[in-house]
C-alpha cells in the first residue's frame, strides 16, 4: 500500500506532527501527480496570462477532440449514443463544431451500467456525487485529474495568502468520532457537526495550541455560519481563538448564501473566497473580480452554457483529463446569467439557482446540515438509492423521500440510512420518481404539504 493510500484509509489517525510535516512538501514532487500538478500550473499560467484568443480557442479545440476521440472509440455508452444522435467525431473541424457534439446528462448515463460508460485506465478510482442534490451518481475518477485539480484550487485559494502548510478548520458529520479530530492527508482539523455547538466550543478550546493555529476555514457556509453565530454570543473565547490567526474563509461545495457569507465575514473579520466546481470534475469557475461573478478556469475543463425553449440557460462542462469515465458536454442543473463572453468562450456568470445550504433541526433545537447528511452515508447507501429528499414538517422529526435502484422496503431504508444516533424520527417513504422543480431541479429539502 502506498503512502497516500495509507495517509487516506487512516486520515483521522495520522498524528498532528505527521501531517504537518508532510504538508510541507511540494505538490509538484509529491509521487503519482507532481508531474500533473506541474503541467497544469504551466497551463493555466499561460492560458490566463500569455494565450491569445486564438490559441485559446485552439487548445480547448484539442483538449475536447482528445476525449472525444477516446470515448467514441472505447467507451460503449458514447460509440451508441453518438450513433442514435447522429454524430461523428469527423464532423469537428473548428472550435464552433463543438456545438454539434451532443449534449449528456446525469440522467442519460445513469441508464446505461457503469462499466459500460467507462473504460480501464491505470489508477482509476470509483467515485460518487450526491450530496448536495440528493441524486446520487456513479463513476471513476482518472489519477491525472489529481495534479490538475490541486493546482488550479491552490491558485484559488493562494488569491487569499493560502500556503500548502497552512492549518485549516473544516467541518464534517462523523458519528464515529470524537467532536474536533485532525485530517493528516488535508491538514486541518475537523468539527464534526454530529455534536452539539457546545461541545463543539469545549473541545476546540481544549485542542492544544499548535493545532488551534488555524489559517483558513474550509467547508460549508452554511455550517460555519451557524456555528460562527453560536459563538459570536454563546462563546466568544473561541472566536477569539479563531481570530487570531485566521486569514480568510473557502467557501466550498454550496452556493454561498450572502447571509451566510456575511456571517462568516462579519464573525471572523477576514474575506471570504467561493467557486463554482463539483465532484465530478469538468468545471471550475472561482470569484476573482467581485463576490458572486464565477470565472471558469478553461485550462481545467470545459465550461460553456445552453439555452432550452424556455430561455432557462445551465452549464455544460467537459473534463479534459477523465478518460475513465468521460464526461463530455455534461449538463449540470445549476441555472446561471451569462455575464461575458469573448470569441465564444464563457468569461463570466453568475448563478441564478444554486445549491444553499439546507438545514433541519433536531429535538434538541439543534440545525444541522441537510447536505453532511447525504454525505455522511455509506457508499453501500447509495447504491442502494437513486435519489433522497428531505422534508421536516416539525423540528425534530423528518421524512425521507427514496427513489429506490431495486425493491426494497421503507424498513430496509431505515436500516440502510443507519440515521437513529440522531435526535430526530425519521420516517423513510418510497416514491417512484423524486420531487422536481418547475425548471427540472431536482432540490435535496422539499416541501409536499
């Protein structure tokens, strides 16, 4: 087994002077990706600061004719849905042939097998998405996405100072373990939202000093707004801790709410950063000019929009690097105001409906987070599930909406979803298909009453 595997199945074991030490080194010599970590901090030098418009469109020319090729040859799912769609790799000769590449959802490949949608490539991992839509989605990640997605993050958050050693402070909902523990593999400590804010606040305060020195804030807004708030007037020793070494906040995987991120920016005095990206890796659009305008990155993937008949505009990505499960002019649900464009390349947009934190409350008066709730289940859960809702009627009891893979019972849900250590009734009820918007979102809390 190598290091990084072990630093991954034993992250919350690995001691403080470990990671530490281990965080110091470059990511550009780190084995299994430096070599990629290198390449792509070159590209995104120059396409961001050298290229032309005409080299631009000529690189994400070729970067997209790359994967296709592979995919239309090697995967199944695309040499059939190429067909049936009349498509042909012959027929991209121009940057504008793109357009004629026909367009994939999640929805699309999820009726074909996962074997059948992939291919075999050395390193590849198996990898879920869901969390924050409550659909969950199956597929394989390539090894060389490795370098190319933390060279591009590390640029993000080095726009506030960010160091690779710097310590941050993340959230998770782990049962399991204790109330505040460290991540060896990330280097930062962890809150885990499955306690209580007050025990939370005791156990910060009780870590030792070396690792209270926090840099960053890195997670959700909507959990580190609550817990900041609880602090602000329940505990101010620990915001006190927090302050003084803290140099900004990384707002990650939800659509920062501005009274979330004011919250946060208020409670810690520093800036905060968001970007746009998911786990599936096609598209990455930080803030760089002003709060809420996304520019995405084309040197990591992809990214345009497409308008429907109703003028409803979301966003197409494609990754560049993922030749084990392809992802080419993938559709996400996010709507999105196309604020610039140049030379048919998105420059800049801004999101109409993104995916603000939800929350629901326990017995106890506590929130918590609707989405660590997806994401604290077992990969075992969602395979067993299409698709899950939440919706609370009163605090402390909910109802889970399961669009179920196969035939089960609402009792096997119960046990598969393993949600009983919570301060909460839950009830689990089968629908054949999830609860949609009007505009085909599909949103993790509902309301059916």
């Amino acid at each position: 087994m190598s290091l990084i595997s072990f630093l991954k199945n034993n992250a919350s074991k690995t001691p403080f002077s470990i990671g530490a030490g281990l965080s110091k080194i470059p990511y550009s010599i780190r084995p299994g990706f430096g070599s990629d970590y290198r390449r792509a901090q070159e590209t995104r030098r120059w396409f961001e600061e050298r290229a032309s418009l005409d080299e631009k469109r000529d690189f994400i020319f070729r970067k997209v004719c790359r994967v296709v090729e592979i995919a239309s040859r090697e995967v199944p799912f695309y040499r059939d849905f190429y067909a049936k769609n009349g498509f042909n790799v012959a027929d991209l000769r121009s940057f504008e042939d793109i357009e004629k590449i026909p367009i994939v959802t999640k929805e699309i490949l999820q009726a074909r097998e996962l074997e059948e949608r992939s291919r075999k490539t050395p390193g590849r991992s198996a990898t879920f998405t869901g969390g924050s839509s409550g659909e969950p989605f199956l597929f394989y990640s390539d090894k060389r996405q490795i370098g190319n997605e933390w060279a591009h993050m590390h640029w993000i958050w080095g726009r506030l100072g960010f160091n690779q050693s710097d310590l941050k402070l993340s959230v998770a909902l782990e049962p399991e373990a204790p109330p505040v523990f460290y991540n060896g593999l990330r280097h930062e400590a962890v809150l885990n939202i499955y306690f209580s804010r007050d025990i939370l606040c005791k156990a910060f305060l009780n870590l030792p000093k070396k690792k209270r020195k926090i840099k960053y804030l890195r997670g959700y807004p909507s959990a580190f707004s609550e817990f900041l708030s609880f602090c602000e007037t329940e505990n101010p020793a620990v915001l006190d801790a927090l302050r003084e070494n803290l140099r900004g906040s990384f707002l990650a995987s939800e659509f920062p709410s501005p009274i979330f991120r004011e919250t946060i920016e208020r409670t810690t005095g520093k800036p905060t950063i968001s970007w746009y990206g998911h786990s599936e890796r096609a598209i990455l659009a930080p803030e760089i000019r002003r709060s809420g305008l996304y520019e995405p990155l084309q040197s990591y993937g992809f990214c345009e929009t497409v308008r429907d008949a109703d003028g409803f505009e979301s966003l197409v990505g494609t990754a560049y690097w993922n030749f084990a499960s392809p992802l080419i002019r993938y559709r996400v649900d996010d709507g999105v105001k196309v604020f610039e464009k140049e030379g048919g390349i998105l420059k800049s947009f801004e999101i109409l409906q993104g995916r603000i934190g939800d929350f629901l409350v326990d017995k106890n008066g506590e929130k918590f987070s609707v989405t660590h709730l997806n994401l604290s289940c077992r990969r075992e859960t969602w395979e067993l599930v299409r698709c899950v809702q939440v919706e609370q009627r009163s605090p402390g009891s909910a109802i889970f909406w399961v669009t179920p893979r196969c035939e089960t019972t609402s009792d096997e849900l119960e046990k598969a979803f393993d949600f009983q250590n919570l301060a909460l009734d839950c009830e689990f009820r089968i629908v054949e298909k999830p609860f949609r918007t009007k505009i085909g979102k599909t949103p993790l809390k509902i309301s059916t009453e």
